[in-house]
C-alpha cells in the first residue's frame, strides 16, 4: 500500500438577499459568507493536519421587464472558489499556499419569449481573475499547480422551441474571444515560471474560443425527459505557451 488518505472538507454558507421592487425594474443586492474547514491524515503515519477558510461573497443584479415577452438584465458577483483538500495540505502534514480563486463576475443579456414555444436568451459576460489556479498541461502527470491572473469574456447564446409536453429542440453556442493570461502565471509553491512557459497576453489552456450544443428530445406528461445531444468543443491550448 503506497498511500492511504482521508481527506474531509466541512463547508457552512449562510446568506442574505433581498429585492427592491420599482415598477418594471427589480434591484437585488446580496451577501453571502463562506466558512470551510478542510483535514486530512494520513492513515500509513497517523499524521494529520487542518486549516480554516472564510469569505465574504457580495453580489448586486438587476432586471428591467421591457414588455410582456422580454426582459433585460444584469449583474455583478464576487467570484470565489477554494482549494482543494489534497492540494492544500500535503501527506506529510505540510501546507502549500494555495491561495482561494478570486474573480469579479459581470454579465448583461436579455430574455425573450416572442412567440408560444420559443424561448430566447443572449449574455455578455466577462469574469475578471485576480487569481487563477491552472495546472497548464495534464499530460504530464504531476504538474506543478500555477496562478496568475487572467480575464475571460465572450458571449453565450441559447434557444429552445418546441411545446411543454411534446417535442422540442435546443441550441446554444458559447465565444470566448478572450481567454488572457493577463499577467505571467508562475507556480503555487514558489516564484518559479510556470511549466510551459506562460506569457502575459497567451491564451489560457483548455479554453476553446467556440463550443456549441444542439439536441432534440420529447417531454411526458408525466415529467419524464428523453433528449440526446451533440456537443462540439472548439481547438485549444495544451500548455501555457501556447505551443
């Protein structure tokens, strides 16, 4: 037995959300806190640590219903996603300063129903990292975990017809004309460049600039859903060096 590990995460959230109603237009203002507890021992030297995660998570949205069949709307959002348990406390009981993933979130779109048994939506967004955590190629096995801060902003654009017990069909496509390395990612553990030689202004691996989705399926009466789907993924980079 090479290794043998138990790995516990604990995460409590509570929240506050409230909404201004103005007429036509809808204010929403939240905040929401997160509080993480993450252990993990190792069972073969009976060595175990733990450390404690907390962030506030502010969020503002607003939508603006333009008619009967259409609505605007928009919004902003603290972005955060923690470590993982094995990325941040090592087998040895030894910590790696693998700091939250840390974003400013914004999105604009509108809503539209124009006719029975079509629904549309179109969004602009653009999620702004402070801090990114990559791995830049898989294919190696154990990458160094890298961060740096990168900006992700495109277009999504979705659509569904069909009846509300019957058949329908959906289609949506996402651009992601912006996938930037905004500065040099360098790894976690110390100041090392980043295996694949990142650069500012590269495009970020695993980010194709195109992905679409179109499926067809039938829905029961009965609440059951039977739908398949075809799924294309755009080319990508492997590494941060855009090789």
């Amino acid at each position: 037995l090479a290794e043998d590990n138990l790995r516990e995460t604990t995460a409590m959230a509570a929240f506050a959300q409230n909404r201004f109603l103005l007429g036509k237009l809808t204010i929403s203002p939240g905040l929401r806190y997160e509080h993480i507890d993450n252990t993990r021992t190792n069972r073969l030297t009976n060595v175990g640590a733990s450390t404690s995660l907390g962030q506030f998570i502010p969020s503002l949205g607003a939508t603006w219903k333009y008619d009967a069949t259409t609505t605007i709307f928009g919004g902003v959002h603290r972005g955060f996603a923690p470590p993982r348990t094995e990325d941040l406390i090592n087998s040895n009981a030894t910590f790696t300063d693998v700091g939250a993933e840390k974003s400013w979130n914004w999105e604009a779109g509108v809503r539209s129903a124009p006719m029975r048994g079509l629904d549309l939506q179109a969004t602009a967004f653009r999620n702004d990292f402070q801090r990114l955590i990559s791995v830049g190629s898989i294919a190696g096995g154990n990458t160094p975990l890298s961060q740096g801060e990168a900006l992700f902003q495109g277009v999504e654009i979705a659509g569904r017809y069909g009846d509300p017990g019957g058949f329908y069909s959906t289609a949506a496509l996402t651009w992601l004309p912006t996938a930037e390395q905004s500065t040099v990612f360098t790894q976690v553990a110390n100041p090392v460049l980043a295996a694949g030689n990142s650069a500012a202004g590269n495009r970020l691996p695993y980010a194709p600039r195109k992905t679409a989705t179109i499926g067809v399926g039938y829905l029961h009466a009965s609440g059951l859903d039977v739908n398949v789907e075809a799924v294309h993924v755009g080319a990508q980079f492997s590494d941060f060096g855009n090789v």
